[in-house]
C-alpha cells in the first residue's frame, strides 16, 4: 500500500488545506522532518506526517489502510518519541483510509493510564464539499470520502483536474489514479479520461499512456481484462515515479540529470525504498547514495 502513502502525503503537504483543517482544526504552517536515528527509542520511528500549527501546536497525523490491533500502541510510542525530540506533545490523529469497516480502538486504557488520539474513517468526510473546494489536492482526496454519487464525482473532479497547468495536471491524474485503486474506481477514472475536455492524447500520457495502449492491443475479452491489469500495474509504477520526482523536487529543487536517470531505472522496490526515504533525507545525495 505504499503508493497510497506517498500519494496522501504528498496531497496532505500540499493543497488539501480543508482536508487538513477536517483533520486538526487549524492549518500547519509548516512540515518538519523527523530523523529516524533522533527518535531511536521507539520501536517504530517513523511518523508520516508531523506539522507546526499557525498556533505554534504539533499535529501529527497517521495514514492507515488496514486495521492494526496494536496501533493504540504505536501511537504511544510516537507521541513519547515526539516528545522526546521537542519537549512537547502532539495532537495525534488517525486517518483510516482503507476499504474494510473500521474496526481498530482509539486509545490505551489500563489502571491508572489513559492514552488516547482521535481516529477518523475518510469517508465520514463530505466528499461533496471536499469537490467544493477551490484546493486541487481536496478535490483529489474526495474520491476516497463520503460521496452520493462516486461516477458524477469522478467526472467533477476530472473537470477541475482538466483545467490545470501541464505539469500540475500530470500530478494530479496521478494521485487520482492510484486513490482510486482503493475504491475500485480505476475503470471509472481511465473512461472519464478518454472524455476530458482538453488537448491531450491519453496514449502519449506519462502516467496512464501505457495502460490504455496495452489495453487496447487485447483482442479477446479476457486479453483486455490481463491487458487493463498489467496496463495499470506499469502505469502505477510509473505514477509512483512520476509523485516521487515531485516530492524530491518539492523538498530540494530541480532534479539533477544524474538523479533523474538513476530514478528512473530503478524497479518498483527501489521506489518504494526511496518513498519512506525521502522525507527524512538530508540531499538529494543522501537519498540517492
């Protein structure tokens, strides 16, 4: 579930302001980064998202797609391991983003201890205010919340989508795509794709390009359905990559020709290596020694 990770990071750093403010009540000034050999004590040290408010409060928010008996636990640890490093506690959230029913427990209660973080199902967020928003990364993250219609709102959001610049655009199909795969909506986005009202041949498309053509190579129905599922495997990949490059970029400017060329070679572990990564690196040198 990596690939969902970094897509929510990334959208969560950047333009899903309402999201943020549905999560914590306020807006984060700013994203800090947590070394891992900093907060060695906790069994598990690395944190997915850790912000100072405007308020001067640290938020941290934990992205889950999977019910985990022992996440009470974990988020002792990094609230204790937060504190170590700067004196202060957090306010903690869990976002719960996968398909099953909710099922984990918000707190550790024992005699004489109660610890407890707020835990919140994406979909009890209205998806349909979310598309409301004149923040493209909200608009994206709507397709995982509460929706009344998920074909009309993929369509909403495909047309917000289709109103951005190139580079911005390729994003955010990305994202799309890949948060899509957690609703079983891919088959909906690919076909809303092919009607999107711009000058774009989706075949010459960095990110969806290669699943559409070997879709279409399949003759036979059961060659298009093997087509559609390798397509989507490379093209995931490929949005994998594509959100990668972004975030490096984000944090230490443009890509250097030898970084770009090493990135690119690389197979989907060592994508997946680099994404846990590369929030806590110190370089692009770093990241990519």
């Amino acid at each position: 579930m990596q690939e969902y990770d970094v897509a929510l990071k990334l959208l969560l750093q950047g333009s899903a302001t309402l999201v943020m403010r549905e999560l914590t009540g306020t807006a984060v000034a700013r994203w800090l980064d947590v070394e891992q050999p900093k907060m060695q004590n906790v069994r598990n040290p690395r944190l997915d998202l850790l912000g100072e408010t405007v308020d001067g409060d640290l938020v941290h928010v934990e992205l889950q797609s999977g019910n985990d008996t022992a996440m009470p636990l974990r988020m002792a640890e990094y609230s204790l391991g937060v504190f170590r490093l700067f004196g202060r506690f957090p306010r903690q959230v869990v976002l719960y983003v996968g398909e099953a029913e909710l099922r984990m427990a918000s707190e550790l209660r024992a005699p004489g201890v109660l610890f407890q973080y707020r835990l919140l199902d994406i979909r009890a967020l209205d998806g349909d205010r979310l598309i409301e928003s004149g923040d493209v990364g909200d608009n994206v993250i709507a397709i995982l919340a509460g929706l009344r219609d998920h074909e009309g709102a993929v369509r909403r959001i495909m047309e917000r989508i289709a109103g951005l610049a190139a580079a911005e655009r390729e994003t955010a199909l990305a994202q799309l795509m890949i948060l899509a795969g957690l609703r079983h909506l891919s088959q909906i986005v690919e076909r809303e794709t092919r009607n999107m009202p711009i000058d774009l041949d989706i075949r010459d498309h960095e990110v969806l390009g290669p699943m559409f053509i070997e879709a279409e190579q399949k003759g036979l129905q059961k060659g298009r359905q093997e087509g559609r599922q390798e397509g989507r495997q490379e093209g995931r990949q490929e949005g994998e990559l594509t959100v990668l490059r972004r975030q490096i970029e984000k944090r230490f400017g443009p890509l250097p020709g030898w970084a770009a060329e090493k990135l690119a070679a690389l197979p989907a572990s060592g994508l997946e290596d680099l994404s846990e990564r590369v929030l806590d690196a110190a370089s692009v040198e770093d990241l990519l020694r």
